[in-house]
C-alpha cells in the first residue's frame, strides 16, 4: 500500500524521446512528478498483473498524461483481460485525447517491439497471472569504414548503409551487411514482482544491466508469509541475481512493515554483492558499453 | 490532480468512535495514514461527484480499509449511477471483508441520519452531477432536574429518561418531554466542493462551525476559467461565505497552478474575514458551544 515518503513500486524508462513505465500503482503520478519527467513521451505502459498496487493510478495517470495534451497513441501491455479491466477502470476517465492500443499477454513468453524498445514479457509465479519484463535497447554492429573503402562505396552512402538501407548505385547494389559489423551488446533492464523466486525469472535476467526485483520482505522467519502470499523474501531474490548474474541488482516492493529495508543490506550481500537497497525516486543512466 | 506534498481534497470527521469521509481522490489513504488516524472506524463516505480527483482512490482506500480488519457494513453516499462506478472500480478490488450499502441522491436536498450523524446532501452546480454536504450532530436538550423533581420521579429513572427513554413505574408513565429542554444547538460542518457559487451553498452553510468551500483560483483574471470549468474563485467563495456568515471558512481544492495560495489571503479577507487558507493535514476540534 501507498505510505508517507513511500510510494508504490514502479519503474520508468527513457530512451530516444520514448517513456515506457512499468506498473501504475496509487500515486504513482506523484511520484513521477516529482522526480520532474514529464507525462507526455509515455508511449508504453506494461502491467506485471491486475492487484491494486500495480494498476489503480492507472485512470489518474491517463488523465494527467490527457492534461499534458498528448495525443499520440499508447501501448499498454498486461496479462489477458487487460482490456476490461482497464476499460472499467476508466469510467471515471472516459475521454482521453489520445487512443490506446491494448496488448493482452497469453504465453509464458512473449516479444514486443515498439518506439525503439524490445520488451520481453515472461510470465512468472503469484497469487494471480503476473508477468516479469525485459526492457531492452538493440544496438547495431560498428560501421566497417576499411570495408565500405576497399568495397569502393561512395562516402555519401555511407550514412544510409548505417541507417539500414539498401542503395543502388547505377549496377551497384550495396547492402547494410556489407559494412555493418555483428551487432553489439545493447542494453537490458529486467523488472520483477509480485512472484515466488522461480527459475523463470533467473533465466530472463540473466547478464541484465540492471535487475530489479521484488524483496518484499528482510527480517527472520518471513518465508513461510512470502511463500502463502506468492511473494519472495530479500534473500530469495538475492538468490536469482546470484544465479542470473546481473551488472547490478535493485531490490523493491517492501513490505508497508520494513520500515529500514537497508538494514538487511549486508545480510543480503553475503549471497550476493551487487544488490542494492534503493529507496524512492532512484534512478540510474545506463549507457552502452564501449 | 495529486501533487507533491498536496494531497487531493478531501474530509474526515470524527465523532463519538465513528468517522466520516467526504471525497477520496488518488492518495487520500496516504493522508489519513500520515494524519495517524485510523481506517477501521469509517462508517460512511460520503462522494461529491464522480471526477477521477474525487473517488479514483476509493478502490485502494477499501482494500486498505480491509487490510485493517473492518468487517462492519460500509455506507457510501453519492449521486445516481454510484454503485455502477463504485462496482466498476472495485474490478480491482473485489474481495473485501465487509458490506458496502449504497445511498444514491436522486433529489436536490436529502437527509440521511447514520450513526450518529445528520448529513444533508444538496445538489450544486458543476459539469456534471456533484453534492455538498453537511455533517450535522444534535445535540439533545437540557435535563430538567427541578422539574423531575416536582414530577417526584424516582432518581433511577432519570438517566433512561434523559437517554429517550419512557419509563412505566406501577400507574405512572413517564416520558421524556416531561424533564428535558428542548434540543440545543448542535455542531454544523458545511463542505462544497466543486461548483460555481450559487445560493443553495449559502443557504446550506448558514451559521456553520466550520465551512469548508473550493477556492479553486486566487489569480487575477480567472472568473472566466472557473465559469467554463464549473468552479470558483476564492472571492467568489469568500462572497458565500459573506452572506452564510460561518464561525470559520476554509478553502481548498486549489488549482495545481495555485503553488502560495496563501498569497491571496489578504484580498479574500477584505470579502469576508474569517476565512483562513489551510494547507495539507489541517483539522479543527469543534466543541458543543455552552
């Protein structure tokens, strides 16, 4: 639930001029306000599963997103059933300036591309159908300047050879493959709650740049709650990083009963060191490697 | 719309183990939580109309209500069509551990006595269908000792007599009438928010402790913007006030483009001088005067 100086657990994106948010719980536009992005680049919004804490600001932000004179579409992604629930949600939002284009989710594995992002939804283990997220950025291989020479390609094409087109020159025809090395390692954030620490969610965060993921719960002797609840403790999570082996881990979602999750901190780091304890508002710039 | 430390409009009272509240925008659970008050004793919710600011909470506030062990029925008060969006945004919050009685207002005025409150609804003018409340308690009149006295009614009778009681003893029925004074002056909270200042809201407010109304703008130049949108001004707020002389007048609802409203104070004082411009968590304890 929403407390004082803590607001529901979400993430946002921003990459290229597009805003992709990660759940929508009450508040969440608070919180987003404070941190001074701004409502109108969201083009995407993924929904891990339908419990209160994750979706009922979802009218409330729609509204303030209408109140920043979007009107471009927005994607919202979520488990099946998406489209009633948000549809009746809305009865206190009926007219929004912009139109949204739903993406109801069936597999346990599903890819979606959109404004730039490849979003990999993988369905993970609560109380109700709930889904975990990849939110990755592709990046192509390096421009083989030495190739487009000894090939004799035109400086002039070299621009749109790198934007993937193909280009006829008279008899020639020059290809993106003929210049273009094997793409490069992009950038991937993995984002996780509310489930049990199944192995679903280790395997998808594997080699992650960032992976936050639930730690609902640090003091001793929760895990039988954790595991009624479909939820998973700090050391649980710990657990999956170990295994997935992230550059760094984020924990979120605390219990309203963990008043100083960073207590735990250094008991979490004995399974694994490169798990942080973030508090509201935190953010991060991940840039590509090289 | 909810803003970094400004919660969305809303009232609780408190009266004899029993709260009421008016309005639950997205975040009210948040204020009362920090206000350290309790979730379990809200027996009525009262709604003044059916704009996200003013019910898009309702749906966390119930599950957080449930959270708290509630289990006596609920009753909630508003327009026609509430329990249509109250059932439609309880599509995330379907289980709760108590009963919800619904109270739709069909006419311009109505009178609904619950525990221990007397509200009256009357009808206001905004876009689209919206109330104001008052939250009356009575207050019973004085016991008449002299007078039980030369009734020669036995002391054991006096406090059932003094509860509302009638009382048979051998031939002899006595009744209340006989000792009690007639009803005192009780406590009389008026709230309006969001209309254009029209007499019914005058009227309503007339003589109230406190007098709780929408000064939804301060700047100069804005009486067309509140004319379009349905709202006031705090002149125009101050003006009603002038004319249903309150003991106190409080404003509220400010417009998120309203960042010091207390920079107005002194204008809306020259309209009517007992209006103060409260901020964020402000409650008053009224007494029963004499």
């Amino acid at each position: 639930m929403p407390l004082p100086n803590r607001w529901i657990t979400a993430l946002m994106t921003r990459y290229n001029g597009s805003s992709l948010l990660i759940d929508c719980g009450e508040g969440t536009q608070v919180a987003l306000k404070k941190s001074g992005w701004s409502f109108k680049p969201v083009d995407i919004i993924c929904i891990t599963h339908f419990h209160a804490d994750h979706i009922a600001g979802l009218p409330g932000f729609l509204l303030t997103m209408g109140n920043a004179e979007r009107t471009e579409d927005v994607l919202i992604v979520g488990p099946k059933g998406l489209e009633k629930v948000v549809s009746s949600l809305r009865i206190i939002a009926p007219e929004l300036p912009f139109k949204i284009n739903f993406r109801e989710l069936s597999q346990d594995f599903e890819t979606i591309e959109a404004c730039g992002y490849v979003i990999d939804a993988f369905r993970v283990q609560h109380k109700v159908t709930c889904y975990g997220y990849n939110v990755r950025i592709g990046r192509k291989g390096k421009f083989d300047a030495e190739a487009a020479r000894s090939l004799r390609i035109p400086l002039m094409y070299w621009n749109r050879l790198q934007n993937g087109e193909t280009v006829t020159d008279g008899d020639n025809i020059f290809t993106p493959d003929m210049v273009m090395g094997p793409p490069r390692k992009g950038i991937k954030v993995t984002y996780c709650t509310d489930s049990r620490p199944v192995k679903v969610i280790a395997d998808n965060a594997a080699g992650a740049d960032l992976f936050i993921c639930e730690g609902m719960y640090g003091e001793e002797g929760k895990e039988a709650k954790a595991r009624e609840y479909g939820h998973m403790t700090m050391y649980e999570a710990a657990e999956l990083g170990k295994k997935a082996q992230p550059k760094e881990m984020w924990l979120t979602h605390y219990s309203p009963s963990l008043v100083r999750p960073d207590e735990y901190l250094g008991r979490v780091r004995e399974v694994f060191d490169r798990v942080k304890i973030p508090r509201d508002g935190w953010f991060k710039t991940i840039d590509f490697t090289d």
